[in-house]
C-alpha cells in the first residue's frame, strides 16, 4: 500500500469516526428534544444534523478515491447506493427538524409536531441500520475477502501415436 492510499484510508476512516458517529447520537436525540419542546436544543440539533451530514460527504469522497480500482465490485457498488439511500433520508430528517422548529415555536399548543417526531425516530433508526451494513459490507466484502479464483488445470498432454 502507497503513501497515498495510507493517507487516503487514514482520512477515509477518520471522517467516519469523527462525522457519521456524531450525525447518528444527533439524529437519535432529537425527537427525545422534540416531546420536551425545547425549541433551542432542536434548533441546535438540526445545524449539527445538517453539518455532520455534509460532512460525511468526506467518507464518501475519500473512500471513492480509494476505492478506484475496485468501484465495479458489488460491496463497493451496494455499499455506495445505500450511502446515497442515507443522504437522501437525511435530507428528509433536516426538512423535519425544520417543520418541528416551527411548530414548536408557533404558540399554539395543538401543534407539538408528533408526526415530525416519529418520523425523525424511524427514519433515524434506519439510517443508524443503514451505517451498519456499510460496515459490514466494507470489512467482509472488501478485496481481501472476495473469493480468490482457483487457477484453472493445465491442459493434460493428448499422448501420440505414431505409426
């Protein structure tokens, strides 16, 4: 492995540690905020869903740029559609959050966003299940767990006769 494919894995699995861990504990927190109508902490909760979610565009980029050579095998291919499948949950989580900070800041009390809240949840929850299968999929399907093609038998000599 090269410098540059050390350095790429470095700062593959250091975007994932230090953005998608952070984006799931945001997303999982805040329906809890959302039922105590805490409209601040909601608030908060979504810039850092939207931040932590546009970081994680890193894992994206820096794992593609490792990846290059193997992009056409399935655990790269399956693994980055459910990456997308995430953004554009995540994309729905954020328009959420936004719905809830403004229902929760309306002054009427009938509209105390459940319907936000329980999407939020399900939606987080998937996502979180999502993270995990990308997981999976990058530490048993990589290259060095892919079935290694057994070499094929040299053709046996036909023996000749001659007459």
């Amino acid at each position: 492995m090269s410098f540059f494919d050390k350095l790429l894995l470095w700062l593959h699995l250091g975007f994932a540690i230090f953005t998608i861990g952070p984006l799931t504990a945001v997303v999982s927190a805040t329906p809890r905020y959302i039922r105590a109508r805490d409209v601040a902490v909601v608030r908060y909760l979504k810039r850092a869903t939207r931040l932590f979610g546009l970081l994680t565009l890193g894992v994206f980029l820096f794992g593609a740029l490792l990846g290059g050579a193997h992009l056409g095998q399935a655990y790269l291919t399956v693994s980055m559609t459910l990456f997308v499948v995430n953004l554009v949950l995540l994309v729905i989580i954020d328009r959420d959050q936004a719905t809830a900070v403004v229902a929760l800041s309306s002054e009427s009390p009938e509209d105390d966003a459940k319907v936000q809240t329980g999407r939020i949840a399900a939606l987080g929850g998937i996502t979180a299940l999502i993270w995990l299968v990308i997981l999976v999929l990058m530490v048993f399907g990589g290259p060095s767990h892919s079935p290694t093609p057994s070499p094929s038998p040299s053709p046996t000599p036909v023996p000749t006769v001659t007459r």
